[in-house]
C-alpha cells in the first residue's frame, strides 16, 4: 500500500510515522520546510485539561505516546510536566468548574485553586485580576525537537519526506483517489492524507470538499530571561492570554487568535500592546520586560471543534485537520487515528468529516 501525507507538522508526521510502523510504504509532502506552520510557531502547551471528553481522551492517549516515543526515538522533546494552570474571571468561574467536573469524570489529576492558591503557585501573580482556576496534568514541551524527533523516526522507518515539494492537483477517478500531481508529474497512491492545517482548505478546494474550516492567526514572544518562578502552563479563559517560563528563564506566551481568511504569519505591534497590558495584570512583576522574539502562527478549526479525521466524499482521501490550538496535545494519538482509517479501515463518527453533511451519519 502506497500513501501520500501533505504536510509536515506534527498532525502529518504522527500519521506518517504510525503508517510505517505498519509497514505502508509512506511519502511526505511538504509545500515549504519543517516547522513553516502552526508545530513550529506555538507555545508548546500540552495537557488533557479540556473541555470535551472526546479531547480529552486523545489528549491522554497522545501524552502516553510522547512518553514511550522519546525512548524509541532516542531523541528528548524537553518535555516538562510541571502541571497546567487555567484561571478565570468571576463571569467565567462557571465554565472552569464545568471542565473541571469532565476532566475529574475521566481519570485527570485536576483541583480546584483560589487566587491566593495560586500566588502561592506562581510567586508574584495578582490574586485580584482572576476569581480562581484549575490546577492539573499538563506542561510544556518544546516543538521543534518533536519535529526533529518524528522526522528522523520517519525517515529510519523508510518514509521519504519531500520538502519544497507542493501538490498542485489530486488525480481522482469515479470519486476515488489514484494519485497525485506534483512538479515532479504524476505519482499513483491508494491513499492520500490532508493534514495541512490551516493550509487544509486549499487542498480540500482542489480535491472539491466542501468542507471549510475556520482559519485562526495567533501570536506568541519571548520576554527576556528571569530567574524561574511560573512552574506550570498558564492559561487564562477569559481574556486568552497565556504563557510559560523556560528552563533557561524567558517567558513564552501569547493571546489566543482571530479569525483571518487567509494563513497569516505576520507580527503586529498591536498584538504586543493586548498581550503586555494583560500579562502584566496578571503577573504585575513582568512590567518593563524586553520583548526578544516575536511570530505569528496560523491553525484550523472545524465548525464543532472537534478534530476532522476520516474520508469525506472522495475514497482514500483522509482529511486530518481541524485540531486547532491543541494540535501539541492532540497530533500524536489523532496519527494513530488516520492509520487505523487506512490500515483498518476503522471508522471514527465524532470525528468524521461526514457529521457536516445532513445525508450522512458520519460513518466511515
């Protein structure tokens, strides 16, 4: 069996890898270079803290995975599971319990926190701009060597990875997959996986799926270096900001992004003027920090935000996307998901992109 995944992120190389692990003969491509999309410009925050049991499964599944991949892979994602914080406004506490509530129903290792809890928690933090939050299994971990990681995997497992290499058509006969077309010509595939992320509407246009999901613009920096002080990932759910401290003591974060039509990269000033006046609310000690590096990064969301994985209305076109902000959390086990598409032929209906269609179950 011979298998095409476009794009490299972790989404792509999760799929990849997992497909070579069964012996398919796998091919990556790549439109630019690794860590071009949204696995090489996020804050590397990772946890099964969320808000659907659906997620929420694969989010504890794909921390199982990190966990047993650093060994096989030989190479060490920087993973850091110094817990994952999320506070709230008064207006927003409701929602927090609610999650809190779900993520205790499923086995995560999450409590409750007061604000002076958590100026305990992170030293310096201002118990008056949140009402409380929830404390619990998560971290940071650091995507770039993840990347790294699964390419040399991939690479070991015999998948060929074509960078600089864009599709530019899918060859498609009576509604099914045959191959694809590329500046190298036609290449005959059984299946051929999207997982472009915020790029995935194009191929879905091209491939003729209706499916549109939401394009999101986030931006993130690094403020200068100070001596360590936040240990978990912090996540505020009212006004989006979050942010962390890394080994060597800079602190990462960023808002929460809007919706753009077109992938976007770009860094704004205004981007830096919404995340240090909130910032420095919260934790009033990162006043006159200079900002080091700054980026923008691009995902997709699905009209229910859930992850999209399964095949639409082509045969053997696998659509891997719509895992939004969490892909760090997410990527390693949804892989796991499309090999078994392929492999299996197991279905997945909370997932499938045919829960969009009013004719269809969502079955695969």
């Amino acid at each position: 069996m011979k298998v095409a995944v476009i794009g490299s992120g972790i989404a792509g190389l999760s799929t990849a890898y997992h497909l070579a692990k069964e012996g398919v003969e796998v091919t990556v491509f790549e439109k630019k270079t690794y860590l071009y999309g949204a696995s090489g410009r996020n804050s590397g925050g990772v946890t099964p803290m969320m808000d659907k049991r659906e997620l929420i499964e694969i989010a504890k599944r794909s921390l199982k995975i990190y966990d047993k991949v650093q060994g096989e892979f030989g190479f060490n994602f920087l993973l850091r599971k110094d817990g994952y914080l999320k506070v709230a406004n008064h207006m927003d506490m409701e929602q927090l319990i609610e999650e809190y509530r779900l993520q205790k129903s499923m086995g995560v290792k999450v409590r409750e926190v007061d604000p002076y809890e958590i100026r305990e928690i992170v030293r310096g933090f201002n118990p008056e701009s949140v009402a409380g939050g929830i404390l619990g299994e998560g971290g940071v971990i650091f995507p770039w060597p993840v990347i790294w990681g699964f390419v040399k995997e991939c690479e070991n497992l015999g998948v060929k990875i074509k960078k600089n290499s864009e599709v530019k058509e899918f060859v498609i006969e009576n509604n099914e997959i045959k191959g694809l077309k590329t500046e190298e010509g036609h290449i005959d595939f059984d299946y051929v996986v999207n997982a472009c992320g915020a790029w995935s509407n194009q191929m879905n246009r091209i491939a003729g799926i209706e499916i549109e999901n939401k394009i999101i613009k986030e931006e993130v920096c690094v403020i200068e270096s100070l001596k360590p002080f936040i240990d978990p990932y912090i996540l505020n759910i009212s006004n989006g900001v979050y942010l962390s401290q890394s080994a060597r003591g800079e602190i990462v974060g960023g808002i929460i992004g809007r919706e753009v039509t077109e992938p976007d990269t770009s860094s704004t000033l205004d981007f830096l003027v919404r995340y240090a006046k909130k910032a420095v609310e919260m934790i009033p000690s990162l006043k006159g920090l200079s900002v080091l590096r700054q980026w923008g990064g691009v995902y997709d969301v699905s009209k229910d935000d859930l992850p999209i994985v399964g095949e639409d209305k082509v045969k053997g076109l696998v659509l891997v996307c719509g895992l939004g902000r969490r892909g760090m959390s997410l990527a390693p086990a949804i892989g796991e998901l499309a090999c078994n598409i392929v492999v299996r032929g197991k279905g997945y209906d909370h997932f499938s992109p045919r829960r969009f269609y009013n004719s269809g179950k969502g079955e695969v």
